[in-house]
C-alpha cells in the first residue's frame, strides 16, 4: 500500500500529472535522487534508475515502485557513468521497456573530503570524471530521446490536468563552488562545470524544445553529503549557518523537481534552482 502522498511530495500537486512519462535517472539510489524519482513516480511517471552497485540499485527500484500502484520502476546497475556506452545500453533498455524518455536527472557524483596536497591526479580525476563527464555522458545518451520527447509536447494543454511536457533535463549540482570550501576543491571545480554543461545545454537544445536546469541542493538532512559536512563539522555548527534555521528536506528537492519537470517549469530554461534556505549567502571559504 503506498504510502501518503505528503511523505513524498507537497499535496498542492495533482494526482497523475505524471502519467505515461518516464523519469531516467542516474545516482538514482541515492537519498536525494530516489527522493525526486518517488516523487514523479507518486504523481504518475515510470522511471529508470541507474547505479554503480547493482544490490543497492534494484531494491531501491522495488521500493521506489511502492509509491504508486502499477508503478513500472527498472533498477539498473553495475553502471558507471564514466562509461558512455554502458549508460547507452541502460538508455537502450529503458525506452524498450518503458517506451521513452521524458525526463532526466543527472545525479551520480562522486565525493570525499581531502585537501588539495593530498589529493592525486587520480583522485581529482575521479571526480571531475564522476561528476563532469558522468554527466556530459548522461546528456549524451539520452539526448535522442529527450529531442522526441519535446518535439511532441509543443502543442501546450492537451491534457488539461497533466503535465504536458518532455524533454527536461536536470543536473544535481551543490553551491559550494559558489564561495570554495575547504577539502572540496575537486568537488567545486567539477561542480562548476556541471553547471556550464546544463547552461549550454539550455542555450543549444532550447530551439529543439528541451529545457535544462541545476539544482542546487544545500544540507540536506538525511544525505551522504550532509553526514560528512557535519561529521567534519558537528550538526549544530552547520545548522547555525542556515538563515532559515534548519536543514532542508529531500521532500524539498522533490517538489522543486516537480515544479521543473511540470507545466510550472514551461518557461525556465538555464538556471539554477538553490534550494539550501539562503546558506550559501552566510557561507565563507574559511
Ligand atoms: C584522498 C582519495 C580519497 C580520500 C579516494 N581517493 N578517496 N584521495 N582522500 N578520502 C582517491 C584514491 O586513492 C584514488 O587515487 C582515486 O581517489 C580514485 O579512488 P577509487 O576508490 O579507485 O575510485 P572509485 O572507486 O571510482 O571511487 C570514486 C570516489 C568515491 C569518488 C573516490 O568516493 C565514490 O565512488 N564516491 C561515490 C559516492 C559518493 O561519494 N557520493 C556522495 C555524493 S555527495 P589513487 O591516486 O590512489 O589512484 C555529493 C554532495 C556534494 O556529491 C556537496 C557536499 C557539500
């Protein structure tokens, strides 16, 4: 039995709105990402989530299911998203069993903390590769099915009470390179580029109907990126930075995915959505 469409997403949203879409997502076994997938999965879609560990990747699928009765979720792992061609066979399975691509969420990444006189050339590269050509790669493989994807949502208010879009895309990206934190250099550089990427995705692929956004989450409770920053940290310390006083939610994240991938996002296209209750405003890199 699902369960209550508050746990997941803000009632506000209709019912179904996602119907006959589907969601492709990678690092979708991840809180953040599983959290936007069970999202649309509530309101209607079908989704394909993409993973490096296959165990963790396919339950996540059959939980992410339970969202919705008749929910078709694929859990495909053993994918890494350094490699184009393993992604291009999971995009390959995922139009054949579900029929398309909507949507997309580049969320894999990859993060640890370490200065940069500790860092090798091997560790920066794993993680702009992770991060910067993970998700070019992402792009890349479902750009195909996102550009047929729009091309048959141009006529708007065909299903008055569904969302009458495709053709989205949206990269997960963070704010600390906004400011640079220290132990995060890697992280803020690759950052910085997924950010470039969804920007000059936008400007491409805007005349081909597809819209590209970032968000940008900040402390987000209940995240591996969360638990490190306040395991360094200490919870309180972080919290105390955030003007709205807490940390975020992935029900937060949710539902600026939904107002991205909905008819609310028809005409942002190029931004970036922080959702991180004004922290990055008090943030400095000491
Ligand atoms: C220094 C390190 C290191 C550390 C790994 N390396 N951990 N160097 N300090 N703590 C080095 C290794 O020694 C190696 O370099 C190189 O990085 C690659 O490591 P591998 O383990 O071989 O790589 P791989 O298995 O591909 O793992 C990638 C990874 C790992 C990025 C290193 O952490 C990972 O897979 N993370 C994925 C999950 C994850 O981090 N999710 C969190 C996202 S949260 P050498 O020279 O020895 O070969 C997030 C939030 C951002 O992104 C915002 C936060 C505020």
């Amino acid at each position: 039995m699902p369960l209550p469409k508050q746990d997941y997403v803000s009632d506000i949203w209709k019912d179904g709105i996602f119907e006959n879409k589907v969601v492709f997502c990678t690092g979708g076994a991840g809180s953040i990402c599983s959290a936007q997938v069970r999202a649309l999965v509530h309101l209607g879609a079908n989704a394909c989530i993409v993973g490096r560990n296959v165990e963790k990747t396919e339950n996540m699928a059959k939980d992410i299911a339970t969202a919705r009765q008749g929910a078709k979720v694929l859990g495909i792992g053993a994918i890494d998203v350094r490699n184009v061609e393993s992604l291009q066979n999971a995009v390959e399975q995922c139009v054949q069993e579900l029929g398309g691509i909507d949507y997309v969420i580049a969320g894999a990444a990859g993060n640890f903390l370490a200065p940069i006189s500790q860092l090798s050339t091997n560790a920066f590269k794993s993680v702009m590769d992770i991060d910067v050509l993970g998700s070019y790669n992402t792009l890349k493989a479902t750009l195909p099915h996102l550009i047929t994807s729009a091309s048959s949502h141009k006529n708007p208010h065909i299903h008055p009470s569904r969302a009458n879009t495709g053709g989205r895309i949206i990269f997960i990206s963070a704010t600390i390179h906004y400011t640079t934190m220290p132990l995060q250099t890697h992280v803020s550089v690759a950052k910085a580029g997924v950010d470039a990427l969804s920007h000059s995705t936008a400007i491409e692929f805007g005349p081909r109907g597809i819209t590209s956004n970032v968000i940008a989450p900040g402390p987000i409770a209940g995240t591996e990126g969360m638990e490190r920053l306040a395991r360094k940290e200490g919870s309180d310390q972080v919290k105390t930075r955030v003007p709205l006083g807490r940390y975020g939610t992935v029900k937060e994240i949710a539902d600026a995915t939904v107002f991205l991938f909905g008819d609310t996002g028809n005409f942002v296209s190029g931004q970036t959505l922080v959702v991180d209750g004004a922290a990055w405003r008090t943030q400095s890199a000491n």
